[in-house]
C-alpha cells in the first residue's frame, strides 16, 4: 500500500508545514500499511489562500467546461475503480464486494450526475422587475468521514465543483488513502489549481483551522452530532453557510397485516440493512418497530438472518461483514452491547465475544437484542456498528409515536401490505428520508435530516443550493 509525504495544493504536491505523520491501519490485521502527512493550521491557510486565489477564474469558467473537467474526473475513476475498491477494503475493512460496488462504483454514478447539473448556474430567472441569478458561495471546507470516505467526499466535491466553488478537503484520519488516489485523479483530468485541495490531519487541528478561516465561505461536514455541534460553533462568529449531515438511529415500522412471507421479508431487509458494512451507517434501521402480537415470529427470523450472515477477512468475496474501522470503534460498539446486556434485552444472537475464527482484527459479532424499550441506551443513541434492537408495539399510533421520539431524524422505514399505507405512515415520520416497502436509495433524491441529524442536504438538484448564493438585481 502506497504512503504519502505530501499535500495537494495550488495544482501540486508540497510538503507539509509539519513533521508529524498518521498511520493507516488495517483493522483486519491490526498492521500499519500507510502512512500519510499530519497537517497544521499553516498548510490549511496554504490551501485556502489556493482555493481563494482561483476562485474568480473557476467559478467563471463556462458551465460545459466544468461540466466536461467532471465527467473526465468520473472516467479517470472508473478506470482505478480496482485500485480504488482495493484500498478501501485495506484501510475500511469493507468486504472487498462491498468496497468495489458501494465504496467505489458509487462515487462514480454521484460524480457523473453533477455534470449534467453544471447548466443550472445558468438558469436565471425574471420576477417582476427583477433578475434572480444564481452565483457560487466561494471558497468551501469539506471534512469527511470514515465510513463511506470516498462516497462521501464525491457528495461534497462534486456539487461544489458543479456550481463553481473552490474547496480544501480533509479526508479522515482513519481512511485517508482514497482521498489522496482521488487528488492524484483531479490533477490527471485537468482540474485547475487551486480549485481541489487536499489535507489530511486531525479534525481538533486541520478540521478546526478549516471552520475558523476567514476565507472559507461555507463548511460542509459529515460525522458525529457532537463533532457537529463543534463545527457550528466555531464557524458561527463568521457566520460561514454550514452544512451538516450528522448521525442517526433510524426506525423501521412492519405493521400487522403482512403476510408471514411479506413478514419475513421485511425483518430480513432490516437485518441486512443493519449488519451492511458492519452497521457502520449512519443511515441503519437500528430499531425495528414490530406488533407485539409477532414478536416471536420478528425474532426467529432475524436470529436465522443474522446467524447466516458471513463474518470474514476485507479480502474474502463472500463475506458480508468485516471488522470495525478501528480498535476505538471496536471497543464503543462492545460497550453499546454491554449496556444493551444489563439494561435487561433479550440478546437473540451476538454479543461481547469475538466472532468465531478471529484471533485478531477489530470484529465484533453482528449482535440482535429483542424486548427492547425506547429508554433503554441502546434504543437512544447511535451505536455505528453490527446491533439493532426489534421494539414490540401494541398499535400503529403507538408504532409512530416511539418512531419519532428520538432526538435524530436522518433516516426511517416503512413495510405495509401495500405502497399506498406505508405513504400514509412515511408522511408522519419525522425524518429526512423514508424508504416504503424497501424502496431503493437514489441519488437524485436529497439526503439529509431533521432534528440532531443535521441541515441543508446532499444529493440530487438539492444539493446544489447548498453551494450557490442568490443574487437579485432589481432592473
């Protein structure tokens, strides 16, 4: 695995203000297999000051040039999609199916749809005596997680760089390797300097020094609510656009009247939800909402799901799950489990002990706890790996009641005997997205949420506004 001395800045490769480095870890391992530069508060003024200095020129650039520079940065990736797919296996743990088809094959679709969206910085329009233009916000701070880092990054890169804004991006700590392949890509196809930027570091350090630069027009960030609430504050005496996509604990409802192969189905869609790059989603249906009446058929046929999932090395094609990311998340998801232990769950499947067959590596057993309450910990706060919890209820208005009483609204779930009665119930769940009888994700759909899950959105036309200032010139 390739490690790196240097930042992406101004169209180069520099070297860093500081001496420090960060190690890559393979948390199927437990072995370094990188190391990347620790930035500072110095490097992040470098690519700032690069990002300030072309903004004029790239936002002014005509939309079918920036639209033509972003699908050769898409080409460019699905030519390394390999590579690319390889190395977020390495420094994720994601199973190497998964990395290929979700961590990396996605970015590319996200990447190619904000080409075709380039042409909306175009669109002005006539009200009364008055024309409303659409103009880029500036230079853009994108600090970026972990657990779908290069999908994440394209979220943010992309629509800014569709709308004309200037950015310095700081990949995380712990899957830092792909956003520097994805800075090599943005200097192969073309993209001006200074216009993508690359840092790598701390987020009290690096992540800090991008919120509070006077130059930085809007942060964009992806993680923790705590982390967050963090990144308001310190942009907030600037009164910088922010943007944040935060964390979650999202429900699934099943109501009553399924059949018990539409039943089935709909626990076993759950399940896999939960358990998809072992639970590390911000997105998971972690509490699936079932009638009490159907508690025991819930869970035996989670206990069967899960139990047939496979647990294996990043590099085996058949495995569904891999470790944690990290020892750190290891050990948080393993104390979750424990609390869910002595609050009184019922553990169906799982618990503390490491899976069968590993002697190393940071997993944990994809773990299912029924006769959950909504007050328990494990019901309330974002646990971010292989647990879910099946809650009984006695009545739909029961159902969306405890659906709703949580302090995030990133993602929900409906499974109805039809569309039309899991619409009804997705229009009374407060949250950002709603998926109806396994409704599939879609980029063209915006992605955010309500309450402690964040603001603004990503994805789709939506997006787009999140990087654009509206000007109205009165004629």
């Amino acid at each position: 695995m390739k490690s790196y001395s240097q930042f992406y800045i101004n169209g180069a490769w520099v070297g860093s203000h500081s001496k420090a480095l960060t190690s890559v870890i393979n948390p199927a391992t437990e072995a370094e297999i990188a190391t990347v530069p620790e930035g500072n508060a110095q490097d992040v003024h470098d690519a700032v000051m690069a990002a300030r200095g072309a903004f004029e020129s790239w936002s002014n650039t005509p939309s079918t040039e920036r639209a033509a520079i972003i699908r050769r940065v898409a080409d460019l990736l699905d030519q390394r999609v390999d590579e690319i797919a390889a190395v977020i296996s390495s420094e994720l743990g994601s199973p190497i199916a998964h990395a290929k088809e979700v961590q990396s094959e996605e970015p590319i679709v996200g990447m190619r749809m904000y080409a075709d969206f380039c042409s909306m910085m175009d669109e002005d329009q006539e009200q009364g005596n008055s024309l409303i233009v659409r103009e880029a916000i500036g230079v853009c701070s994108f600090i970026n997680p972990w657990n779908y880092p290069l999908l994440q990054i394209v979220g943010k890169v992309a629509p800014a760089l569709a709308a004309g804004c200037t950015m310095v991006v700081k990949p995380s700590e712990v899957t830092p390797l792909n956003a520097f392949l994805l800075a090599e890509i943005m200097d192969e196809a073309g993209v001006p300097a200074g216009v993508f930027n690359l840092v790598s570091g701390l987020g009290p350090v690096v992540g800090e020094a991008m919120c509070v630069h006077p130059e930085v027009d809007m942060v964009s960030f992806t993680g923790s609510t705590r982390a967050g609430v963090r990144i308001a504050e310190l942009a907030a005496p600037s009164v910088k656009r922010v943007c944040q996509e935060l964390g979650g604990k999202s429900p699934m409802i099943i109501t009553e009247d399924l059949s018990a192969e539409d039943f089935a189905g709909a626990v076993e869609y759950a399940m896999g939800d939960v358990m998809f790059n072992s639970g590390q989603t911000c997105t998971a249906l972690t509490r699936l909402l079932v009638p009490a009446s159907r508690l025991a058929e819930a869970n035996a046929v989670a206990k069967a799901y899960v139990d047939g999932l496979k647990v294996g090395e990043p590099t085996d094609e058949e495995a569904f799950l891999g470790p944690m990311s990290s020892a750190q998340q290891r050990n948080t998801v393993l104390n979750y489990i424990q609390f869910g232990i002595d609050e009184g769950a019922e553990l169906l499947t799982g618990g503390v002990d490491r899976p069968a067959g590993f002697s190393r590596g940071f997993y944990v057993a994809p773990t299912v706890f029924s006769q959950v309450n909504n007050q328990m910990r494990i019901a309330r706060e974002e646990i971010f790996g292989p647990v879910t919890c099946i809650l009984p209820y006695e009545n739909l208005a029961e159902a969306i009641t405890v659906a709703n009483d949580t302090p995030y609204g990133l993602s929900s779930a409906v499974w109805a005997s039809s569309k039309e009665a899991g619409l009804a119930i997705a229009r009374k769940l407060r949250a950002g997205q709603v998926y109806v009888n396994g409704g599939e994700y879609n980029f063209l759909a915006p992605f955010g949420g309500y309450k402690q899950s964040g603001n603004g959105r990503e994805w789709g036309r939506e997006a787009m506004h999140e990087f654009i200032e509206v000007k109205a010139i009165q004629l």
